[in-house]
C-alpha cells in the first residue's frame, strides 16, 4: 500500500508550485503553507527512500 501521506504532500507541493507559475488559480501564500505542512506530516511515517524525496519537495517549496 502507498503512503498516503507522502502522496499527499507531493500533490500538494506540485499544487504551490503550479500557483507559482502562474499555470494554477489560487493562492501561493496558502499553497505553500499547505505543502509545508504536508511534508511535516508525511516526514514523520516514511521510508529513507520518501524522506530523500521529501527533502526534495521541501527545496521546491524553499524556493517559491
């Protein structure tokens, strides 16, 4: 079974990242707070492999 979390926290930050391009309506201040939040979330219950993943996101999120 996936980790749901961690699937949740991938969407979110390709979501704050699309609303930072300009290629998604809503709010980057939001969707970015949502994806941190995700990601704390999904840190917590993952493999080493998801965590290095995760780190990933988390520079995406760094940068927006």
């Amino acid at each position: 079974m996936a980790n749901q979390l961690f699937q949740q926290a991938r969407e979110a930050v390709a979501y704050a990242n699309s609303v930072a391009s300009g290629s998604a309506n809503g709010d980057q201040q939001e969707a970015v707070m949502k994806a941190k939040n995700a990601l704390s979330s999904a840190f917590a219950n993952c493999t080493d492999a998801e965590r290095a993943q995760l780190r990933e996101f988390q520079q995406t999120i760094e940068t927006l």
